[in-house]
C-alpha cells in the first residue's frame, strides 16, 4: 500500500476531499519525523511507538580492502508495533 493508497482510502471513507486528506497525512509524517530528529519517541496507542534506537560505537571489517574501521555510536529511528497490533495480524 502505498501513501496514494491511503489517502484514497481515508477520503472514501471519511467523504473528505483527497486534497485535504493528503495534506493531513503529510503533516502527519512531517511530526513525526520532526518529532525523531528532536529525540522524542511517539506513541499511539493501539498502533505502535516510533522510536529513537542507539547504536553503540563498533569495529567493523571492510573486505575489499582488508583493513579495519570504526563506526561510531549513532541514532537511528524504529517502528515498534502495540501488542493488539501484532495479534491482529497474526
């Protein structure tokens, strides 16, 4: 499915114009997203949490050409699913 699809499916069944709904979805990611950047998990109930995951600094091997590097400590965001979600697709 993809944010085409769910714009018309809001707006069939709300009765809202695509426009409208398209715009709302919009600003709905850009909180989140902006939400992430600043450090803030969200939570929706019933739905699931996007989170800030950190990842500690590690050794890794580059194996072309043979050498090590090391990677440093980074964020990066993750998508937990609310446990009523996850039985309802089960």
């Amino acid at each position: 499915m993809t944010k085409a699809d769910i714009v018309n499916e809001i707006a069939k069944s709300t009765g809202a114009e695509k426009v409208l709904v398209q715009k709302i979805v919009e600003e709905f990611m850009s909180s989140v997203k902006n939400s992430l950047i600043q450090n803030n998990n969200v939570y929706l109930r019933g739905f699931g949490s996007f989170i800030i995951k950190k990842r500690a600094q590690k050794v890794a091997r580059n194996i072309s050409k043979n050498t090590t590097i090391t990677i440093p400590a980074h964020n990066i965001p993750a998508f937990k699913p609310a446990k009523s979600f996850v039985a309802k697709v089960k």
